[in-house]
C-alpha cells in the first residue's frame, strides 16, 4: 500500500471525463432501439437518455469540489438509480450493464468514509443479481452482482487514494516550510541574544568619547579603545556562531538532515562507513548534506531519501539519493536555503546552491556530480580527498588574526 501511495502521488487523479467512456457499455442497447429489436422503443430511448443525463450530471457533480457536498450529486444519484431500476426490470437484458454504472456512479458520490457507501453497494448488487435471476439466469446474475459490487468499490477506493495522498503532500509541505520558518527564527533570535548587549555597550561608550573628546583628550582614547575591544569581541562571538551553524560535524549534519526530513515526512536512511575525517573535510560534507536534503524537501516531493558516506584510503564519498521526481521537479540548483544547519550564506561557498558546491569541492581537490539516479529520482554525489583543506579556512585565519 505504501509504494502503491508513493506511485499514485505521481500522477494526476482522474477527472470527470475519465468515467464518460463507461457509457459505451450500453452501446449495444441503443443499437437495439434504433434497429427497432426493444419493445416501446420510444420509451427505451427515454429512459436511454434520461440514463445518460442523470450519470453525467452525478459525475459532475459530485467531482466539483465546490458542489460536492450539496445535495446536487445525492439527489441526481437517486434519479439515477430509479431510472436504472425501470430499465432492468422493464427491459433486462444487456439494460441490466446499468447497475455497475449505477455502482460506480454511487463510488464516486459516497466516497469519504461518512456515508454509507458499503451498505448501498451491497444492496444494489444483490437486487441487480436478483433481477438479473428472473430475467435472465444464474449466470447473468452473478455477472452482474459480482460487476455492480466491484466498480462502486474500486472506483471509491482509488478516488479515496488519491485524495489521502494530495492531503499528504500539503502536510509534508507544510511542515518542510514550518521547519524552515522554525530554523529561522531560531537563528535570528540567537544572533539577537548574542549582539544586543554588545551593542548597547557600544552605543554607551560611543556617547561616553563624544562628551569626554572636547575636555578629556586620554579618557576618551581609552574609551574608543574599550569600544574596538568590545567590538573585535562580538566579531569572534559571531564567528563562532555561525560557525555553529555552517561548520558543525558531519555527524551532527546528518542527524539534523534525518530530522528535516523525518519533519517533511520523508523517509530516511542514513548510512556512514570508513575512517574519522578531518575537521575541514567534515565541513566541506556537511555543506554538501545541508543543500542536498534542502532540495530534497523543498523540490523532490519523494518519500525515501538515502544518505551514504563511504570512505577509503584516501577518497571520501557522499551520495545522496531519492526516489522523487527527478531533474524536472528541481529548482535550478542555485536554492542556498538550509533547512537543516540554519541559513546557508551565499557568499560563503563562492555562489550558491549546487553550482557553489560544485566551486568549493573542486578547490579543495573534490568534485560534485549530479543527475538522475539509476532508476528514478535524483542523485548527488560528492568525492574528496580525506585530508581536505577548506579553501574558505585561510580567509576565515586571516580575518581572525586582523
């Protein structure tokens, strides 16, 4: 049931046209009536066309969200099912291929689970095979009743199927942009615990050197110099903040990626396998998880997502694959978002998204590749050298030693 689930959510829900064609099935009635072989043909076209405009009508209607839940689709249900009732007794024969469109008719009305679907079903088959009996025999009675109870219970099963599965696809987006807007104000209320004080101590000692500069030349250099200390402070504070969120380990990587889709109602499997890794190779894979996972969220609509480290000798691997919808239901590959670390920076890996990635894997002496995968969904994989040096790291020394 679940990958039938997983299956359906790929395609469209049939629409009202899709259960038109069912009408061919009384094809060779009306040839019969027009060949003059149906007693009372005037009366047999009647109720042909009177057949034929209460399904379309039932069809229709109950298929129209906004009409849905009147009494339109029940009311045009039960002129349906007294005319298929004057058809089968008055006529039988192949009038009797009525009823399983009567049924399905009826599927599609009292789908949902708050109506009495089943009981109906029941009843319009035994009274169909009933008919079917008299008129015809036991074998075109238990034709009938066995077709009768079948489409009414497909047809609601399958439309039922399709709208757990959209109701699904709207929670687990929900709840993807949830754990964004979440990650969000997480980190912002951080970064404004973090510099609050630090700028209210610079505003005060800022107001202090304007009053002392005209009268105290020297108490107003020592304040001016507090304010450079406190000021190098908050740049070190934040640093490591961020730090915090873009440079975390590996591990705690990948269990914030499990989570994020664990929250997006993605199914997830993590596997790691090979020897400890350098702090910067662990950074530089961390990236690669963060904007991985995000795409898988926000753009794959899959429902199993696979993460593997592998490593060797001197090669590290990441891949990450899913079964969604492949290229085509991605982005353009630039979305820097992270809903797994926190707000990715764009100018920290030298552009954004899975072209960024590409850059900063390559000056460290990796690559990115990424594409289809072998069966379906998306793959990406990323490949470095065990001891990799962050090209971002010097950068990062340099303006701590500034």
């Amino acid at each position: 049931m679940y990958a039938t689930a997983v299956h359906i959510e790929r395609l469209k829900p049939p629409g009202r046209r899709a259960f038109l064609p069912w009408l061919f099935m009384l094809s060779g009635d009306v040839q019969a009536l027009f060949k003059g072989k149906t007693p009372l043909p005037w009366l047999g076209g009647a109720g042909a066309a009177a057949f034929v405009a209460l399904y379309v009508t039932t069809i229709y209607t109950s298929l129209d969200e906004r009409r849905r839940h009147t009494r339109a689709p029940l009311l045009a249900l039960a002129g349906l099912a007294a005319v298929t009732y004057a058809l089968g007794i008055g006529y039988a024969g192949d009038w009797l291929l009525c009823f399983p469109l009567l049924s399905l008719a009826s599927g599609i009305v009292l789908r949902g689970g708050k109506r009495p679907l089943g009981p109906v079903i029941l009843v319009l088959s035994g009274s169909a095979g009933i008919i079917a009996g008299f008129r015809g025999g036991a074998s075109d009675s238990l034709t009938v009743s066995y077709g009768t109870i079948l489409s009414g219970l497909v047809t609601a099963a399958i439309l039922s199927l399709f709208e757990t599965v959209a109701q699904l696809r709207a929670t687990r987006q929900e709840l993807a942009r949830t754990a964004v807007e979440k990650e969000r104000l997480r980190f912002s209320r951080d970064l404004h615990d973090l510099l609050g004080h630090t700028m209210s101590v610079v505003v005060v000692k800022a107001e202090a050197v304007r009053r002392l500069a005209p009268k105290n030349l020297e108490a107003a250099l020592e304040q001016a110099a507090d304010i450079e200390a406190v000021g190098r402070q908050a740049l070190t504070e934040i640093r490591e903040a961020v730090t915090g969120y873009r440079e975390g380990s590996l591990a705690t990587e990948l269990d914030r990626a499990r989570s994020a889709l664990d929250a997006a109602g993605i199914e997830a499997a993590v596997r790691r396998s090979g020897p400890p890794l350098a702090p910067q190779t662990e950074a530089l894979l961390g990236w690669v998880v963060r904007e991985g996972v995000t795409n898988v969220v926000r753009h794959s609509g899959a429902a199993r997502c696979e993460i593997e480290v592998r490593g060797g000798m001197d090669r590290i691997w990441l891949e990450i694959t899913d079964d969604g919808g492949g290229v085509g239901s991605r982005a353009t590959g630039t979305d820097a978002t992270s809903t797994a670390g926190g707000e990715a920076a764009e100018g920290a890996i030298g552009g954004t998204g899975l072209k960024g990635l590409a850059e900063r894997l390559s000056a460290a002496g990796g690559s990115l590749e990424s594409g289809p995968g072998a069966r379906r969904g998306f793959r990406l994989v990323a490949e470095l050298p065990v001891d990799t040096e962050d090209p971002m790291e010097p950068e990062v020394k340099e303006a701590r030693t500034a």
